[in-house]
C-alpha cells in the first residue's frame, strides 16, 4: 500500500429534480437554503452517502447507520471494542497514537475523514481524536431553488375499531429543480498520519461518480438525483501547484436561460490551470 503523496481536489456537478436533497431538522424538514435562498446538502450528509457506498463496496466503515449496519454491533464503543486489539489499548494508558493507528488500519471512513474517540469508564474509557484527510464541504446550488410544499394524507385507519376517515399527516417538501456544486480536497501530511493511501483515493473517486446510488428513499425518489460531472485534479507535489480555493473556482457552472428545468440548459467552463490539467468523469 502506497500513502499518498500528492495532493488532490475535486469538484463534483449534481442535479436535484423533484426531490429533497437535505431536509433541515430545525425548519420542518424543509430543503436546507441559506439566507440568499441558495440550496445546500451539509458535509455530514455528503459524507454519509459516502459511507453507504463504501459499505457497498465492501470496505470497512465505523460509522455505520442502523438501517445499513453489516455487523451486529449497536454502538460505536461496541464496535470499537469489537476489536481486540483496540479493546486492550481502551485498558492502558498513553496510547492514543497506537490506538489511532489501529482504528484507521481497521476502517476506510476513519482514516478519511477522521473520527472523535470518546468513550467513558474507569477501566476501559477513552478520549482520542483523528484528524481526517479528506474535507468535504457543504455543496451549494448554482442559483436560489425553489421549494414546493404539499400536505399529505391518510384515508385508513391506524388501529380497528374506529371510524375510517382522512387525516391530515404533515407536510412534504421537494426542490422541483436544481443544480449543485461539490468541492473537496485531500491532504497529503493528514494522509501520512492516517495512512490514507493511493488506492483508497482511487475508491473515493468512484464513489463521487456513483454517489446517489441505492439511496432512494420517499424524499429522493430513484433517478431524482443525479452526478453529472466529476473533476479530479492530482497535483504533483504533497502542498500542490495551486491552493485548493483557487483550484474550486477554476470550475463555473451557469444557465444559458432564465428559467432552466434541466441539467442541458447549464454550461459548465474550465478555467485552464498552466500544469495542472483535471480528470473529468461523467456520472453513471
């Protein structure tokens, strides 16, 4: 295994039609925008979807949702001590670098992204963090969305014996059309630390291309959103030839209409980088 020793970013172009992408908790579970009507789906749930695809790639993954769990552990302190070689280090004393070590050999997302360590108790507590080398950032849309509300309703009944009748259940909201930009970045000095290495770089580059795969649900219904373009520039040297903000705003994503309903009415330009030419991949 190679670690990897040059710097990477990339930029992912996604679209969103009749679909929440990012239900904000806090207000109703509506899309989320910020305060200029922009669309935005935060990093953690980027990261998420990553997880999931790398779990169905069969990697290793720590932080695992319960509704995709791959073992029968119900915690994360359970699956850390799962392992038995982080369950002796959870023992000792002084043993954060060694007990990072393990746990970014024993699962992909951990050596990514990074992962908090905090488990109380007398013989067997813990308190470690992981610097992660992958960032990802909050993915934002090209122009303010527009977001459509329905109320939705039962006809039947929950439980016998009572009159059938139609009962208003809630609120359900979509962004009828949308297109976002991604961008994030690897670092080659966090990567040393976690032994993040090329060939994990090479799977993180085919998740982002099938980023929305088996991640239906009713508020992203299949096909409702979608990875159209995929740029992945690697450097040639550990701090790269340009900095990561200037690498993101080589890519412009604008609509050739004042009204656009689909990603063909958006044209996408490159501002060419002298010696630092992206890998371009289209979404599958």
């Amino acid at each position: 295994m190679n670690v990897l020793d040059h710097k990477i970013d990339f930029t992912v172009i996604l679209s969103v039609s009749k679909a929440n992408p990012n239900g904000d908790p806090l207000n109703g579970n509506r899309p989320r925008q910020n305060y200029d009507g922009y669309g935005e789906i935060s990093d953690v749930a980027i990261k998420r979807k990553i997880r999931n695809r790398l779990q169905d790639m069969g990697e290793s993954i720590f932080v695992q949702s319960n509704d995709r769990r791959s073992d029968s552990y119900e915690s994360l302190r359970d699956r850390a001590e799962g392992n038995e070689e982080l369950k002796k280090l959870m023992k000792g004393k002084g043993m954060g670098n060694q007990f990072a070590q393990e746990a970014c050999a024993a699962w992909m997302d951990v050596r990514s992204f990074g992962q908090v360590f905090a488990f109380k108790g007398e013989k067997s507590g813990v308190s470690i963090g992981v610097r992660g080398p992958v960032s990802i950032h909050t993915a934002t849309s090209v122009a303010p969305i527009d977001v459509t509300s329905m109320q939705i309703t039962k006809s039947v009944n929950s439980e016998s014996g009572k009159e059938r009748g139609s009962d208003t259940m809630g609120m359900k909201h979509r962004v009828d059309h949308g297109v976002y930009v991604l961008n994030g970045s690897i670092n080659t000095q966090l990567a040393e630390k976690t032994n993040f290495t090329k060939e994990d770089a090479e799977k993180l580059k085919q998740v982002l291309v099938t980023l929305f795969e088996n991640d239906a649900s009713s508020a992203r219904p299949e096909g409702s959103m979608e990875v159209h373009k995929v740029y992945w520039w690697e450097h040639s040297s550990k701090l790269g030839q340009y900095s990561s903000a200037k690498v993101h705003r080589s890519i412009s994503v604008k609509s050739m209409t004042d009204e656009p309903k689909d990603f063909s009415d958006y044209e996408i330009h490159v501002a060419p980088l002298d010696g630092l030419e992206p890998e371009v991949l289209d979404g599958l």
